[in-house]
C-alpha cells in the first residue's frame, strides 16, 4: 500500500511531462473542477499521465482514470488507488 498522494502541482507537473501541456498549479488549485479539455489536455494526454502515474507507484490505475474529465476528479480516483492498492 502507498502512503502517499498525488497534489495539484505534480498533476500539473504531469501534464507538462507526460502531455506537454503547461498548466499552472495555482489555477489548478483555484478551479480543480476546470475541465481538462479546457485546459488543452485531450485523452490521449490524459493516457499518458495514467501510464506515468502507473509505473512511478506500481499501482494499476483503474480504468475509470483516464477517462476522468477533471484534475479534482483525477485525484480522487488516483488518490483512492493509491491509498488502497486498487
């Protein structure tokens, strides 16, 4: 079991990572409901994040996670993973 959580600012950082999408983590914090299409990350961006997330933790991500709409509902289902191994 990990003991850790993803934050807004290393989502963001993801997103720059893994997509190429520069965000920044302030107004992630500020409107953590802002859509992620509004903020330039497609599926394909998101799949990638899943993936990096997925290897750092060695935890499968559920399904569910790249196909959320929003960083605070990204985290939820990321964190709870995290928290439980599931």
């Amino acid at each position: 079991m990990i003991t850790t959580s993803l934050t807004l600012g290393e989502l963001a950082a993801l997103m720059k990572q893994a997509a190429g999408v520069t965000v920044d983590a302030g107004k992630l914090e500020e409107a953590p409901d802002t859509p992620f299409a509004t903020l330039g990350l497609d599926s394909l961006g998101l799949l990638g994040i899943v993936g990096e997330l997925e290897n750092k933790y060695s935890v499968a991500l559920p399904t569910d996670a790249e196909r959320c709409k929003t960083p605070a509902e990204f985290l939820g289902l990321v964190n709870n993973a995290l928290r439980t191994g599931v």
